[in-house]
C-alpha cells in the first residue's frame, strides 16, 4: 500500500499531535446560545475554521478580532465558534451583544468538545476539511503572529500564492513553521534549544519558572543567544509582547522566515560558533554535539 499521500497530507496542515482526533465529530454535544441542544451536523460537508474561545479571556478577544477580519469576504470556510465550557452562561449573555463574530456560536458546556482535542488551554483554532479530517490546528497562538497563523492555513486551504513566498523580510516564529515543516518541528520540541529561554529563569532567579516581567531584569548579553532575533527587526524584544520569539528557534539558525521558496542550507558551524564559543562556552565540541542533534544537519 502506498502510503506517501497520507504523510504528505500531514506534513503539509501538519499541527496534528498525537492523542488528537483525525476528524471530527460532528454529533458531538453542544448547546446554542439560547440553551438549546445542538451539534456540528448541519456544517457536514463545508470546510470549516473553528474558533475555541473564552468569553473572559482578553487573549481570545483579540484572536476572534482577528478571524472577523481573516473572514471578510472569504466564502472559502465556514467560520464556527464554540464557547469554553469553563464559562458560566450568565457571563456568556452579559457578553452576547459585543459577541462578534462571522458564524455560529455555541457553548461547550459539558466540555464534551475540549475533551475531544485535550485542549488545555485557550484559545485554539481548527481546520476542517468538508469531509471531517482535522487539516491543522493552531495551538502555540501568541498575540504578536496570530494574523499570520491565520493567513498560512487559509491560503494553504484555500488556494492562492503560497504563504511563503509572499511573507514579509522579517521574523515570524516557529509556530509559523510548524504547519509545512511539522516533522522537524516536533524533533526540535523539547530540546535544550527549545527550551533555552526557560534556563535564563533559573540561572538568573533560581527557580524553574518564568513570570511576566522577567525578561526586563535580564542581561541583554544573555537574551542573544537564548532568543530569537535578539536586536532585529520584529525579533525578541524585552520591550514588546514577543513571546514567540523566546528560545532557540528555526529562525535563529536559519535567519527570517520570509520570504522564501526553498529549503535552507545554511553554514551550521558559522551559526553555531556566534554562540557556542570560548567565551560562553568554552567546553562546546562542535563535531560532537552535532551528532546529538535530532535536527537533520545535511546540506545535500
């Protein structure tokens, strides 16, 4: 059996993770706003944008601001939106009137729909094809590249001129990545590279984790080379909401994402040596620590 059309549907609207459903369940159950029984059975067939959202989050606010302008004019997706069952209904209807959005909202109240995905946290946005195959899901949603995010999945759902080629010269992030390169990017999560901004908490306040505010009281010297983009245009800034940039990402070896239209080969001793060198590590054997790489290091 071949199965090389199966794999290159998944790395291509690839944030499908394990333990997540590969399509959806439409019957699922839900509620309309007004407290009535519902389900996603009349979207059977459309290729559909769900929003799951908050109606207390500040966060989702602004994410479902910007799938009303995604929206505009696009007769491509039907746009859904369900409401955390973690809300309470009378915050819900205090909430209704501003309620903004380009489809049909419902309310997860037995959080039958969160238990489907594990969502942990919100926002999240899923792609569904019109025969119920989760196409992506977009889950590492930072307010500074949501527009973004949306753009890649619906131009690539959607058709047009692919997302890549008519990004901008500057830095996104990996969650922007991750859709076409999500192999890569599930070899790379977990990595001290990944994790690198999270080492700076402890080294500089002897605790595990990091809090809002931390990055202002850092050594910039240190945030270089455990960041992406440090000092460059739309790249890390302790001065601006840029969590998407903290760690070690794709971006930081093989510099801005856009535009582009191929691979990049880059010289991996030449990025490495800016920061693995004698003066900030000077025990560093390159040789060595490539081959512990789980990141594909060949130029050919």
């Amino acid at each position: 059996m071949n199965l090389k059309p199966f794999f290159l549907i998944l790395l291509c609207f690839g944030s499908i993770g394990y333990g997540l459903p590969d399509r959806l369940d439409y019957q699922v159950r839900l509620q309309d706003l007004d407290g009535k029984a519902a389900s996603l059975v009349p979207y059977k067939g459309k290729t559909m944008l769900i929003l799951y959202f908050s109606v207390t989050c500040p966060h989702c606010k602004v994410v479902r601001q910007r799938v009303l302008e995604k929206m505009k004019g696009n007769s491509c997706l039907q746009a859904v939106g369900i409401i955390t069952g973690g809300d309470m209904m009378t915050d819900i209807l205090t909430t209704r009137p501003e309620l903004k959005f380009p489809g049909p909202l419902f309310y997860d109240k037995d959080r039958l729909f969160k238990d489907r995905f594990d969502f942990q946290k919100v926002p999240r946005v899923v792609f569904v094809s019109a025969d119920g195959r989760i196409l992506s899901l977009i889950e590492d949603i930072y307010l500074d590249n949501i527009g973004e995010l949306l753009d890649l999945n619906i131009t690539r759902i959607c058709g047009g001129k692919p997302f890549q080629t008519t990004m901008h010269n500057r830095y996104y992030g990996a969650s922007v990545c991750k859709p076409c390169h999500a192999r890569i990017d599930s070899l790379c999560q977990g990595t001290r590279h990944a994790d690198a901004f999270l080492t700076l908490a402890k080294k500089a306040f002897k605790r595990k984790g990091f809090r809002d505010g931390d990055e202002r009281d850092m050594n910039p010297e240190c945030l270089k080379c455990h960041t992406t983009g440090f000092g460059e245009r739309n790249g890390y800034s302790a001065q601006r909401d840029s969590r998407s940039m903290q760690g070690v990402q794709c971006e930081a070896c093989h510099g801005p994402a856009g535009p582009h239209d191929g691979d990049a080969v880059i010289d991996y001793e030449a990025r490495c040596t800016t920061c693995h060198n004698t003066l900030r590590d000077p025990l560093f054997n390159y040789e060595r620590s490539l081959k512990r790489l789980p990141h594909p290091t060949s130029s050919k």
